[in-house]
C-alpha cells in the first residue's frame, strides 16, 4: 500500500516537474526575434600613459607580441559611434585578446561590449572567436547578450580603419547583426 501511493506520488511530481518544463518553454515565441544592426568603433591605444590594451602575459623565453603565439591582452577600449576619438562614447570593449595560432597569424578573442549609451545603458553583447592579426577584416560570433540584448545570436565583422603607428593608436569598425527579443 505504502509503496504503491508513493509510486503513485513519483508519478505525480514527475508530471509536475514536466508540466513545469512545458510552461516555461512557452515563455519565448521564437517570431518575436527582432534583428538589430549597429556599427561601433573601437579606439585602441596600445602604449603610453593612457593605453586602453595591454600585454598581460606571454610564453616564457619569447617573444610578446600581436604576432607571437601565447601572448596574451587585456582591454578596455571607448566605443564610439564614429571613427573619431573625440566623439561621444557609447560604449566599452573590455575582454581578452590571445594570439592563439603557432604561426602567429589568429588571435581568439573574448570581449564583452558594455554599453553606457542611453538607448542601451547597462545591456552588454558576448563576442567569441577568432581574429586575424595582421589581414585587414575578421568575422566572429555574437554569442550571447543581457538587458536588452538577452538571447542575443549573431555575428560582427571587424575591420581595422585607421593606424598611427607613433602614438599606437588604431581604429577599428566592428558591424554587429544580432537577433534577440
Ligand atoms: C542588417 O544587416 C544585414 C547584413 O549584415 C542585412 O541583411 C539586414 O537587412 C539588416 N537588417 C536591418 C534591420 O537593417
Ligand atoms: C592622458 O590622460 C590625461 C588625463 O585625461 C591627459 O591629461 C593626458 O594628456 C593624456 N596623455 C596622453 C599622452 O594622451
Ligand atoms: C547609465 O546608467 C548609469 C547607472 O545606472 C547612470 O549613472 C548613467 O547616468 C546612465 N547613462 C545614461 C546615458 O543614461
Ligand atoms: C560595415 O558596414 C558598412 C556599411 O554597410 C560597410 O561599408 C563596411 O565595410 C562594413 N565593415 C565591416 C568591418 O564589416
């Protein structure tokens, strides 16, 4: 008797347990995706007293660089809306950026786009991939978002538009298409 009313209670809270799983999986309707289009700026210093990158670390006995296998950058670069530094910022890139092939050649990238602009105040988009260093364009992930942009897919382009090589200072136009509710 004992055991069959608890056969009868694991019945019940194993159909609970799904009709749970059944409820919360209507909460998204999949046609409610919109797609977004947004093209940023980085604006990288590599150097000086006000760098925004930095070389955090490397394989012991080489070389550090861009283009050496290992090493490995941080950043927190302004985002603007324009090529120009002098423009508003919009937002921040801050992440990890590792030279991840032997040849030198790829870098893995993990970067968080936090925005302070006041359509997107506080919501940030997730990039992952793989970058070249020295090639001029680059395609990588959007691989997910918070605040507005939760559930973010997508993909963003990048492509380095300006170098001074004195003050290592560079541009970079990042084209972002994302789909998220
Ligand atoms: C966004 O850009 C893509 C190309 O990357 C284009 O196919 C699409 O039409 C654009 N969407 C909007 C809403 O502008
Ligand atoms: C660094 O930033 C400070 C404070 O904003 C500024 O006064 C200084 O001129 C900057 N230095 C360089 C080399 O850009
Ligand atoms: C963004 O949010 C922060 C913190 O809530 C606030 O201090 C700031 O003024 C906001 N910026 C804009 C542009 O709305
Ligand atoms: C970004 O989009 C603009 C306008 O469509 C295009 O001219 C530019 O080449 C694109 N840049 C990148 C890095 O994809």
């Amino acid at each position: 008797m004992a055991s069959r009313s608890n056969t009868s209670l694991a019945k019940l809270s194993l159909f609970l347990l799904f009709a749970i799983f059944l409820s919360s999986s209507k909460a998204y309707d999949r046609h409610q995706l919109k797609e977004t289009n947004l093209t940023l700026y980085f604006q990288d210093f590599s150097s000086g007293p006000n760098a925004t990158s930095a070389i955090v670390t490397g394989i012991p006995g080489r070389v550090w660089s861009f283009s050496s296998f290992g090493t490995i950058f941080v950043g927190d670069d302004p985002i603007t809306a324009g090529p120009h530094m002098d423009l508003p910022q919009i937002a921040r890139g801050q992440g990890i950026f590792t030279t991840s092939s032997l040849d030198g050649v790829n870098a893995h990238i993990t970067y968080s786009i936090v925005f302070t602009n006041r359509e997107y105040n506080g919501s940030t988009l997730e990039i992952q991939g793989r970058v070249f260093n020295l090639a001029s364009a680059a395609e990588t992930a959007v691989v997910g978002g918070t605040g507005k942009f939760r559930f973010a897919t997508g993909f963003a382009t990048f492509q380095t538009v300006s170098f001074d090589a004195t003050l290592f200072y560079s541009v970079t136009q990042c084209n972002i298409t994302v789909l998220h509710y």
